[in-house]
C-alpha cells in the first residue's frame, strides 16, 4: 500500500525537498494545474534515486508504478487524439451547412437568420461565415435547406 506524497515532504534519506526533485519546471497537462506524465516520471525517477539502499522499493511496486506511467502517457495521447476528432467533426458540420439558411439569436437577443457562405476553424471554436458577420457554430438554432 502507498501512501500520498506531501510536496512539502522531503524523500529519502537525504531529506532532499520533493519541490527540488522535480524542479519549477514541472508542466501542467490542463487548466487546471494537475500534474502530467513529466512530473509523475521525475518523482518516479526521485524515488528511485533517494530510496534506503538497505531496504530498496520492492518490485511489483515499481512495476505498479511504470504501469501507472504508461497509462498516464496514453491517456494523454487519447486525449490529444480525441480534441483533433472533435475538431474534425466540427469542421464537417461546418461544410455541411454551406449554402443552408441557418438561425441563431443575434447579439439584441433576437432570432437572425442568414445563408452561409463561408466556415473557419479559429482559436473561439467553428464560426460560420454569414453574410457579413461571423457566427459562433455553438449558437445555431435551426438549419434549413436553401
């Protein structure tokens, strides 16, 4: 059984701050400051590195752990994966609504309708190009054919 490591602690027997292991570099994978697959490498390898030499980690843990590692790394690649399959699929939705009267609530909250001409893929998500203006895909109401 493992338990939960204190960033604040220190490993080994050399009392050597966690903090100082992994370094200020450490990256986060999201928004909202987990760690990722370097940071959970560079406590496995500062685990490795501080351990008791008289009582060293036993070996179905440290291949527990490297299990661990690998599917941290391929969840971060299905993830990667999964956004560009969402990205794709909103661009098709996008091209199938070329030349199609599309409705969407305009920005004085009334219903506007418009034939697209035009879609992109910008860093706001998929906008359709209608008319004049560029309207977020996510505000759409209805589709209809021309």
């Amino acid at each position: 059984m493992t338990t939960p490591v204190d960033p604040t602690s220190s490993i080994g027997l050399n009392a050597t701050p966690i903090s100082s292991v992994i370094g200020s570099g450490a990256t986060s994978t999201g928004p909202t400051d987990q760690m990722g697959k370097d940071t959970f490498l560079k406590l496995l390898v500062a685990q490795l590195k501080f351990q008791n030499p008289m009582s060293p980690s036993d070996g179905t843990q440290f291949l527990s752990q490297t299990a661990q590692f690998t599917q941290v790394e391929k969840l971060d690649d299905l993830s990667k994966e999964l956004s560009q399959l969402i990205a794709t699929d909103q661009v098709l939705g996008a091209t199938s609504m070329l030349g199609r009267t599309v409705t969407w609530t305009g920005a004085d909250g009334s219903d506007t309708s418009g034939v697209v001409t035009g879609s992109r893929l910008g860093t706001e998500g998929t906008m359709l190009r209608v008319g004049d203006q560029d309207v977020p895909m996510t505000s759409i109401k209805a589709v209809t054919a021309t």
